[in-house]
C-alpha cells in the first residue's frame, strides 16, 4: 500500500506540474500552445495564469505531501481544504473526460492540443490524488480504518448535525436532478433559446467525435 500511495502521489504531481508548467510559460511570455499570441500579454491574460498557475501549484504540493514523510505531520485542514476544493474542480473531468477532450473548446486563440493535455491530466490528477489520499488517510490515522462508524460515540453536536446533513442533501439534490437531466439531453429550465442550444450541444457532445464541431462548455 505504501508504494501504491507513493506512485499515485508522484503521478498526481506529474499531472498537477503539467499544467502549472503551462501556465508558468505563458505568464513568462511564451506561446506555446497558442493560436493567436496576439491574445496573450495582457493583464487580464497574466492575472488569470498566475492565479490559475497558482492554484495548480497547489495541487503539486498536496501531491508531495500525499508521498512525503513531512506530509503525514503537516497540520490535516492543510490537506483537507485544498482536497475539497479539488473534489468540485475536477470530479467533472473525472466523469467526462473523453468528451470534453472531444467536444469542449471553444477558444479558438488555442491549439487543439492543448485542451487535450490540460482536461486529460485534470482526469488524471482527479483518479491519482482519490487513490493517494485514501491511502495517506489510512496511513496517518489507521485507527479511522477500524470497527465501522456504529463503534464511534456520538459527539455533542450530532443532533444539529443529522439535521443539517438532510438539509443539505437535499438542497443538492435539486440541482444535480436538474442538471443530470440536461447531461442526457432534457432541457428542464431552459428558455426557449437557450433550450434550442443545448439541444445541439447536447447532440453533439453525445456523437464524441474528433470530427464532430467543437463548442464551449467551460469559461
């Protein structure tokens, strides 16, 4: 398990410095992967890659940490805040990597490739950090890993947290209800307009193909 956690780690970092790499090559004027280099150089175009460069900086040092023995002393909401973050970012490349490395670009002032490598190491990224956490988890706090939640005490506030919990779920749920709709093609919602749009979106992202016309998803 050690070793699995250690190649998962060091893969996710790979992943992670892929794109923060990228990012450190625009911001330092470089064009590489840009159809229009006209486009870059300004300050929108800087601030946005140091923040994004930034943000994919950190998944390179949570990676480390996951692999590292300094990491299993570091204090856990460390590991924890960026980890939760990163469930919402890329879960979604996770789900349907192939079709938005197929279907989802509409930036025209970049290579075709480039959407390729940035959306397929995020599904990378995503897959190797769920393994490596899991097993930094099971290393550091062992102890979580045995009996089943029916052995651990209920704590002081598990009135409030039971409740909340219901509330919560189903307050997401709505929304992921809403939205797995539009995933299989429903149009529950949408305004005319907009309805008629995502019709030929969603015709098109379910071909998957190469050839098919590209659109934008993600902005």
């Amino acid at each position: 398990m050690e070793r699995l956690r250690l190649v998962a780690g060091w893969v996710a970092g790979c992943a992670a410095g892929v794109y923060t790499g990228i990012k450190i090559v625009w911001v330092a004027g470089g064009t590489l992967g840009l159809s229009d280099p006209s486009a870059a150089g300004t300050a929108e175009w800087i601030v946005a890659n140091v923040v994004t460069g930034a943000i994919g900086l950190m998944g390179v040092l949570v990676a480390l940490a996951l692999t590292q023995r300094w990491g299993l002393r570091v204090p856990a909401w460390l590991i924890a805040m960026p980890m939760w973050v990163g469930t919402g970012l890329l879960t979604p490349f996770i789900m349907l990597g192939p079709l938005l490395v197929f279907s989802l670009t509409s930036d025209e002032s970049l290579q075709g490739w480039v959407f390729g490598v940035v959306y397929g190491s995020f599904a990378v990224l995503g897959i190797s950090l769920l393994v490596a956490v899991a097993l930094y988890t099971r290393a550091r706090w062992p102890e979580l890993f045995r009996g089943t939640t029916r052995d651990v005490a209920r704590g002081a506030t598990h009135s409030v947290q039971v409740p909340l919990a219901w509330v919560a779920g189903i307050v997401a749920a709505g929304p992921a209800v809403v939205r797995g709709s539009w995933l299989f093609g429903g149009t529950f919602g949408l305004s005319g307009a907009a309805r008629q749009e995502w019709r030929g979106r969603w015709t098109r992202w379910a071909c998957c193909s190469p050839s098919a016309p590209r659109w934008g998803c993600w902005p």
